[in-house]
C-alpha cells in the first residue's frame, strides 16, 4: 500500500510539471492568441501592412531608438547616424551649421523656395563683441541656403525665438516663446543681414525699415500661429495650467484681427504696409451652454466663440474674462485640406496641447474650427483629433503633409518620435484613423524640431535640436545643430 501511495504521487507530480512546463504553447504563442481575439490590436497591424498605401511608406516603425549617453553627436558622422527612419525613407545633411535649439521654420519665398527662415530657441545672451565693440548676441532668425546648406544670421537678440511664418505678403514673422515674448516682421529676409534687437521692452532695433515689433499682436508665449491672407493671425499661448497661481488657467488661443483686412494679393515693399501694423486680440472662449457663456474646468471642447483682451496684457485679461485655458498649446496650423461649403470663409486649425507625460497626461491635438476669422464673434468648434498614449506622447509640432492631408505629430522628448496620423475618415467618431511611428532620433540628448514639408509633400526638413554638442566646433561662435532633409515620401492620390 505505501509503495502504490508513492507511485502515484510521483505520477501526480510528473504530470503536473508537465503541465506547467508543456514546450507545446509558448508565452509569445499565448500573447498572439490573446492579440487575435483583441479588435484594436488587429485594426493598428492592419494600418501598419498598409503603411504603403495610406501614408507613402513602405513599413513604419516599431521600437524607437534605443538610449544612448554622453557626446553622441560628432564630426564624420553619416545623416543614418542621427535618425531612425520608417523603411522607404531616407536622409541627408542639409547643414550641421545651424545655431544650437534651431526650432521652427519657414520656407522663403513661399512659392518656389530657396531658403528655410529659422527661429533659434536660445536665450537673449552676448557671446562676444562687434569691432564698434557692441555686444553680439547668440543668433535667434537665420536663413540656411537649400541648395548648399549655407548658414546666416539674420537677426540676434530676440529671447527663444520660436514660432516663425512666411506671411501671405511675403514677409517673416518670428516670434518670441517667454512669458514677455513678442512679434517681430521682417521684410526682404533674404537680403537682411546680421542685424540686432537693440531693446526687447521698446522695440528699438538696428534697422527699422527691415525689422519693427508688432505690438497689436498679443504679448504671450508665443509658438504655434497661423497668418491667414486677410492678416488675421491664430495662436496659441505656450502656458502650463498652475503657473501663475495653484488654479491658474493654461494657455489661450488667440486671435488677431487687422484693423484693415487685407483683401488683396502680392508682396508688400513697405512694413506700413502689414496688416499686422494695427488691429485688435482676441480670446478663444468655449462654453459648456448654448444659452449663455458658461466657462471653466471641463469646457476645453464644444461651441464657443472670442472674447476681446488688450494685446500687452492678453494672457491676464484671457483669464480674468473667462477664456479657455489648455496644457501648453504649441504648434499650431491650419488645415490645408479643410472645406467647408456652407462657410466658404470658415478655416479649421489644429494644435498640440504638450501635457505632461510623467504624470500620464500624454498630450492631445486640439482641432478648431472658426466660421469667420474676420469676425470678432464668429462661431468656433473645438474638439480632440488625437490622444497621446505611453508610446507616443509629449506632442510639440504639427504638419500637414501636402496633397493627402496626413498630419504629422512630433514628440517633445529624448529620442522624440514622429507620427503620422491620417484625417478622420467616414466613420462614426471625429478623430484621427489611426497613427503609425516613422522617425525616432538616435541622440538622447537631442529631440526632433520644426518638421516641415516641401510644397508636393515628398520632402521634408527636420531640426536635431540641442543635442550634446561637446565634440563638435563652433559656427559663428556658437553651439550647432543638424538641419536634415528627409526624402522617400510618396503621394497616392
């Protein structure tokens, strides 16, 4: 009898181990079996097999790129050495020359460019003296050659430029990301040379018939803005909730309208000239009633309209009068693609909202519609496009490609990614189809920058910015940054 008890119990113990252990089911096999029975897994495999036809690449991303510490970016490194890219595409150097934190930028002329306008995100500092024995401040506005990489100044001594467009007559406007950041234009940026702003608070700068402050725009945090023909501007205020005060409002959207709308076409030869010279700021206000304004905590979406600030004190006045506060809106553009046949004036206009990821808000593009921009009190609809998740968070630019109307989103982080996410289709909801990774930067010092496409959408530009710049020599007397051009994109109409 014992020796029957013992057997069996060794039989018990052999066929529970080889439960337990059974080679026949792997975990990988478990987790694919569970992902087949799982609708929005199969929906994004079924995005990614199709990367070709929907976004013109011939398979996006999975992994980002994986960490790396110390000096990573130096001499003799090839374009691959900087990003990962989704199969199809491929890089090259545009410039390793561009002023260190080169953020946004601008194609000039518009049509049939032959440079990129640059906003450099540095700081107002002196890094060494002029032969008058003036101060020469780090550069904020350059222009690279897109023929030849060619880097020059343009204007030094604005404080984090950031947001920069090339106006619908022919002008640049760059602007300041701080607290106190204003608008600066300038004219023939082609031809402006190594010029200064002399004072920040007054406006003075080393050549007014080139260069003047716009100070009927709004005095804010400037970064993301849209310059619509009829001189109307949107943009947004780059301001965390909580700043100012534990219950503070976020960021506003704003809106500029000239005191004289711009009906006409052409390039202006003359600063007067600009729309922007004079007019009036407004303050997006989203309510929660259709009765009345009724604003606050959880009326970031819905119906609304502007409320009307002064522009030096546009960030109080949008809070004391009610207007809607975001997580640190950041680009912002409009949406090329966007028609709207019972408004035929109506834009639609997108935004990131960068959040915070360390506290799982992972950040959120905004879309807005305005029925009228030349109306103080046009009807606007805002509502979320797209929402961030663990992978693909910290939302800092936008573009629009060219032709398919795919918008391009760009991490604010170490080894930031890009997405690209296709318009909302004709289904039920009104947000993005789906998203897929097509970028990661190598350098975790770095993040990526100021994407920007070529006029047919095949091309694109990208700024590596800050990366860890100890073994590489100065331009200029000044850190660099590598500017890439980004090749392989194909339009499937």
């Amino acid at each position: 009898m014992k020796f029957r008890k013992a057997f069996l119990k060794i039989v018990f113990l052999l066929t529970m181990a080889a439960v337990v252990f059974q080679p026949s089911v792997s975990m990988a096999e478990r987790d694919d079996v569970r992902d087949n029975r799982d609708f929005g897994v199969r929906v994004e495999r079924l995005l990614k097999s199709q990367s070709e036809l929907y976004f013109g690449i011939e398979k996006p991303l999975g992994k980002s790129a994986p960490k790396t510490t110390g000096s990573y970016r130096r001499e003799y490194q090839d374009a691959e050495d900087q990003v990962l890219l989704a199969k199809g595409l491929k890089v090259e150097y545009l410039t390793r020359n561009a002023a260190n934190v080169t953020d946004m930028m601008a194609f000039f002329p518009a049509e049939n460019p032959t440079h990129l306008i640059t906003c450099v995100e540095g700081g107002r500092g002196v890094i060494g003296y002029k032969l008058d024995f003036s101060p020469k401040y780090n550069p904020s506005v350059q222009r690279i050659n897109l023929s030849d990489g060619t880097v020059e100044t343009i204007l030094r001594g604005m404080n984090v430029c950031d947001g920069i467009r090339t106006t619908p007559w022919g002008t640049i406007l760059a602007t300041e990301e701080t607290s106190d950041g204003g608008a600066y234009e300038i004219l023939n940026p082609l031809s402006v040379t190594e010029q200064t702003v002399v004072n920040r608070a007054s406006g003075d700068v080393s050549d007014a018939n080139h260069i003047v402050k716009r100070t009927a725009l709004p005095t804010m945090a400037w970064e993301g803005l849209e310059v619509l023909p009829s001189g109307v501007v949107i943009a947004g205020d780059e301001l965390r909730p909580g700043t100012t005060a534990p219950d503070a409002d976020g960021g506003a959207i704003f809106k500029f309208i000239p005191a004289n709308i711009r009906t006409g076409s052409g390039n202006i030869s003359n600063l007067n000239e600009s729309p922007l010279a004079a007019g009036n700021v407004y303050a997006m206000q989203i309510s929660c009633r259709d009765d009345r304004a009724q604003t606050g905590q959880g009326c970031e979406v819905g119906s609304g309209t502007w409320v009307q600030v002064n522009a030096a004190t546009a960030r109080y006045d949008a809070h004391v009068k009610g207007a809607t506060g975001y997580y640190r809106p950041e680009d912002l553009h409009r949406d090329p693609m966007f028609k709207s046949p019972e408004h035929p004036n109506a834009v639609r206009f997108c935004w990131t909202n960068t959040g915070n990821e360390d506290v799982f808000n992972y950040a959120e593009v905004m879309c807005g519609g305005d029925f009228d921009p030349t109306n103080p009190k046009s009807t606007v609809i805002v509502n979320r496009f797209v929402e961030g998740d663990s992978d693909f968070n910290s939302f800092d630019n936008l573009e629009f490609q060219p032709r398919t109307g795919n918008l391009y989103v760009i991490e604010d982080h170490e080894n930031g990614d890009i997405f690209a996410c296709l318009p909302n289709g004709a289904d039920r909801d009104i947000k993005s189809d789906g998203c897929v990774k097509i970028l990661s930067v190598k350098d975790s010092s770095a993040e990526p920058t100021g994407f920007i496409f070529s006029e047919d959408g095949t091309t694109a530009y990208l700024s590596i910015q800050h990366s860890d710049d100890g073994l590489m020599p100065k331009y200029d007397d000044y850190p660099t940054d590598d500017v890439v051009r980004i090749t392989g994109f194909k339009i499937h109409q």
